[in-house]
C-alpha cells in the first residue's frame, strides 16, 4: 500500500483532532500535541513496529489481537453526516462577516529554513548506479529477503525487490549494518533478533535469520547550495545569502497567512454557541475509534500498544477521545452553517483531484481502502470554509 494513502487518513483524522483539541480547552501546545499524537498514530508507527517503509509488506506481522479489532472497528464505521443531518444537532452561528483577531509573533528560526532549503535540495537530487564497489551507508540497495524463525517463514517476512536505504533505521536493528559490503548479485543470511518491544508480539525477542540477496546499488547524489545552483532555480535570488533570505521569508509569510486563518477559524467555532446530542458525539468517537484502531493493526500494532506509546491509560483515552468527538460535531456543524449560507459545496471533481493527490487511481479506490467519503467531504468543506472565514478578517 502506498504510504500516502495511509497519510489521507492521518490529514483527515489530524486537521479535526487538531480544532476539536482547542474547543476542548486545550492551550496551543497541547492542541499541537494531540494533532501529533494523532499523526504518529498513523504515520510513526511504521517506524516503532518494523522500521520497515510503510510502503513494503514484508517484515510485518499483523497480530491476532490486532486482526481482531480491525475486524471490530470495521463494524463501527459510521456515516457521522448522515446521523448529523438527522440528529437534533444545533447551531447559534457566530458572526464570521466581521471577524476581529490579534496576530502573535512569527517568529522563523534557521532550523527550519534550513529543513526547507533541504527539501529544495532533495528534489534535485539524482541516482545512479553502482558497479565498481561494494554498498555503503547511504546507498539504496534493492534486496529480496525471507525472514525465517525456526526454520519456517514468518508471516510479513518475505519481500521481493525491496528499495532499503543502508542507515536510514527501516529495518530492525543490524539488518542495515549487516549489508554493508555487500556486492551485486551477493547473498547473506542475516543472524537478528527482533527488539524486546516489538509491536509484534510473535516477534517480539525472538532469533530470526533473513536470507538477503543484493540485486542491484544505488547512490543518491545531492546537489550542494551555490551560487550557481540558486541563479538556476531562483527568479530572484543571485547568491546563498540572498536565496536564505528569500525562503526565510517565504516561510513567514506562509507561516502568517495559516496563523491567520487559523485565528479567524477558531474565533467562529469558539463564539458559536451548541446543542449536541449523545448520538452524534458517539457516532464520531466509534469513528475515529474504528480509523485509529484499522490504521494501528496495519502496523500490527493494537489499541493496547496505543495506550502505551502515547502515555494513556484506556479511561484516559476514551475520555480525550469523546472530548475531541465533541470538538469534531462542533466543527461539523460550524462548517455546514457556513457553507449553506455562503452555498458552499463540494464536487465529485474535487473528490477525485484529493485521491489523485494522495496516490489512488480514483476515489472509488480510495474509498475501497477505508477512507469514508463524508470524511473527505468535511475535510474539503473546511478547507473552503478556512479559505473564506479569512476573507472577514480584520485585525486588531
């Protein structure tokens, strides 16, 4: 599966917790905090359970606890529009056409001007082959392996034609270091343990040998920041200095425009007043429920491991959890309001360009994958309804 379709589930679930975490009364840094917490859920658990990319199928074993409550959470997929619409939901719409806020500071710290001259950078890298030398760390090697315990292959052990960046940290540990001068066409057997607190736990401490053979290796070749290399991707900038100063300020001006827009959001969801039913809070909570649960037992992870990870006990968790269900109807209900008066709506084209956008061949597709539409109908609705809360902003 496409790591980018495991993400879409991560956007949708992360920019309603990311809102339902402030009308919960959380402060800014712990609505950050949930929104992360969210993410990981989906997005960094590929890296605690296997190491393996979330893209390859091999070496992941999903657990039968974990199977079992895939199995659950699929029952408890709701229509949470279609209960919205019916329930006895209520909304006192604040007024968005004047909409009074108070900019914080932004401040751009090199950190992260460098992460995004980084990124410019990747996108131009090349590859290439290489045939005179043994691997390295930092080569792409492509591998087929089997992982056997006791003999046997173990379920998810097995991949063929696999791209593994050697230190990159997929893989569990020594798998990577012991490739290191590995030649073209060379087979290893790789005598590993899996970790002690290993997601699966059929895995978990236990002796495993994986049969690897090299196939081919590749270099991954990054242009260095010049002078010459900013003149051919800059309209404006003619030295290092110059393009620093430029995406520096690219970055606040991006980093100003969503602190605004934010701002505005959250001053019509806080100052609407609402009358929720218990059917809707709980259609939401067994959605989000049945989305965390379905995108943990991918990883082999299970709610149990969640608690875990993210420091809750299950009370703790069920209880932040329908605090944020409640956040979410509050949205829902914000952004029907702004929608119907302002005829806002969302077109199947839309609909398709998002799962164009995250790797489907089509949103048939990408619904077959688990991703609900009325999920992505919000999703959309509120990135409109962002876009205009923003166009009655005056600040001050």
């Amino acid at each position: 599966m496409n790591k980018n379709k495991i993400n879409l589930v991560a956007v949708l679930v992360g920019v309603i917790l990311a809102v339902a975490a402030v009308v919960a009364g959380c402060s800014k840094k712990e609505a950050a905090q949930e929104t992360t917490a969210a993410t990981q859920a989906t997005e960094g658990t590929a890296d605690a359970t296997t190491g393996a990319d979330a893209g390859n199928e091999g070496v992941t074993a999903e657990p039968a606890a974990a199977a079992a409550e895939t199995e659950a959470a699929e029952d408890l997929v709701v229509d949470t529009n279609a209960i919205l619409h019916a329930a006895e939901d209520k909304i006192s719409l604040a007024d968005y056409k004047t909409i009074r806020i108070t900019m914080e500071p932004v401040e751009i710290t090199d950190e992260e001007v460098q992460y995004q001259i980084d990124s410019v950078l990747s996108s131009y890298q090349t590859t290439f082959d290489v045939t005179d030398r043994p691997a390295e760390l930092g080569d792409t090697l492509n591998i087929d392996f089997k992982g056997l315990k006791d003999g046997v292959a173990f379920e998810g052990g097995t991949s063929e034609g696999y791209d593994l960046e050697l230190g990159s940290g997929a893989f569990i540990p020594g798998f990577e270091d012991g490739l290191v001068g590995a030649a073209v066409g060379e087979q290893r057997n790789l005598d590993l343990t899996f970790p002690e607190d290993y997601g699966n736990t059929d895995l978990a401490g236990a002796a495993v040998v994986f049969e690897v053979t090299v196939n081919s290796i590749k270099r991954v070749a990054v242009p260095e920041l010049t002078d010459d290399f900013v003149q051919g991707i800059s309209q404006t900038a003619k030295t290092v200095a110059e393009y620093e100063a430029e995406v520096k300020t690219q970055l606040y001006d991006e980093t100003y425009k969503q602190q605004r827009l934010q701002a505005a959001f959250l001053k019509v969801l806080n100052e609407s007043s609402y009358e929720l039913t218990d059917a809707s809070v709980d259609a939401i909570y067994d959605q989000q429920l049945a989305s965390l649960t379905s995108n943990l037992s991918y990883y082999g992870y299970t709610l149990d491991d969640y608690y875990g990870m993210m420091g809750y006990t299950q009370e703790q968790f069920e209880d932040t959890l329908r605090k944020e269900s409640r956040g979410v109807l509050k949205q829902q209900l914000m952004v029907k309001a702004v929608s119907e008066q302002e005829g806002l709506t969302v077109s199947t084209e839309e609909k398709e360009e998002l799962a164009a956008t995250y790797g489907y061949d089509d949103l048939a597709t990408m619904l077959s994958y688990g991703v609900v539409e009325s999920d992505i109908d919000d999703y959309l609705l509120s990135q409109k309804v962002w876009e205009l809360l923003g166009t009655y902003i005056v600040e001050g």
